[in-house]
C-alpha cells in the first residue's frame, strides 16, 4: 500500500510538466501551452482548486482566458490522467504520479481540499465486490474519500467546536 501526498518544489514541477508532454505525445495529444498552464497551477497550487478560482489564478499571466476554455483544458487533463475532478469539494488537482504508480483511492480533505492519493487494490477490489452485492458496478478506476486532514483536525473551526461538520 502506497500513499503520495503533493510535492510542489520546482525540480519535481517540471519533472511532471515533462511527463505530462510525453504521455500526450505517446497517446497521440497535445499537451497545448493553455493545457499546460493549468496542470502547472495546479501542480504549484497547494491541495485542489475551484474552476473559478483556477480561472482567477490563470488571469494573472494570461489575462483574457475565458471559462470555457479552462472547462475544456479541464476536461482534456482529466481524460488524460493528469489530472482528478474531486467531486466532493466541485474541484480539481494535479495527479501527482501521472505516468508511475497507479492510484486508487483519493482521500480529500472537506475542509481545505488537501488530496492525498493512495494505491491499495486489495482494499479497492474488496470494495468493488461489496459494491456488486448490491447491484450496482463502481465507475470508474478511482475512490473518492472525504476526510478531514491531520492540519485541519488540529485547528479546528468554530463550527466544528460546536459539533458541526
């Protein structure tokens, strides 16, 4: 069982911005300069970010950048790989292992969009089987986990002081 948590140090960036243009390549695709502006926001961005909010951080080098745009470079490095769509907080973050060890489960934290992804088929595979019990087939390759992270839990909102999520 392995587990990556996000690394953003310069080197390894343009390691993953490199990885990122030959697995395009290899597949056929273009790893366009729009494409690879958003995969390196969001590769330097600390945990997960909103369309929007993505949107707002492209505009400071590339002013004029419009929504769909963005929606459709979302889209491409997200079919790639290159990419995961958190459906639990509406956003998006950089796979930190795109082109090495394929990632099963995502654990994303509710309240500050930290994502750590894990690699553990046994414990996938055991809930694909429990799923097929039930009728229904998993979609999908990945597992998105909410969670609270260990930073957010030793902080605690004044929400959650008064019992709430």
């Amino acid at each position: 069982m392995g587990t990556q948590a996000h690394s953003h140090s310069s080197a390894k960036i343009q390691h993953q911005l490199l990885t990122a243009e030959h697995l395009c390549s290899q597949r056929g695709s273009r790893l366009t300069p729009l494409r690879k502006r958003v995969l390196e926001t969001l590769l330097r961005h600390h945990g997960s970010l909103k369309a929007y909010e993505l949107l707002d951080a492209l505009r400071t080098n590339t002013p004029g950048v419009a929504p769909p745009t963005v929606y459709r470079a979302l889209d491409f490095l997200t079919e790639q790989g290159l990419i995961h769509r958190l459906d639990a907080i509406n956003a998006w973050t950089a796979c930190t292992d795109a082109g090495g060890t394929r990632h099963d489960l995502l654990i994303v934290c509710i309240r500050c969009g930290t994502v750590a992804e894990l690699s553990d088929p046994d414990l996938s595979q055991r809930l694909a089987d429990c799923v097929a019990q039930t009728g229904f087939a998993l979609d999908g390759h990945e597992t998105e986990l909410r969670a609270i992270c260990a930073r957010c839990l030793a902080n605690p909102s004044p929400s959650t002081e008064a019992g709430l999520p």
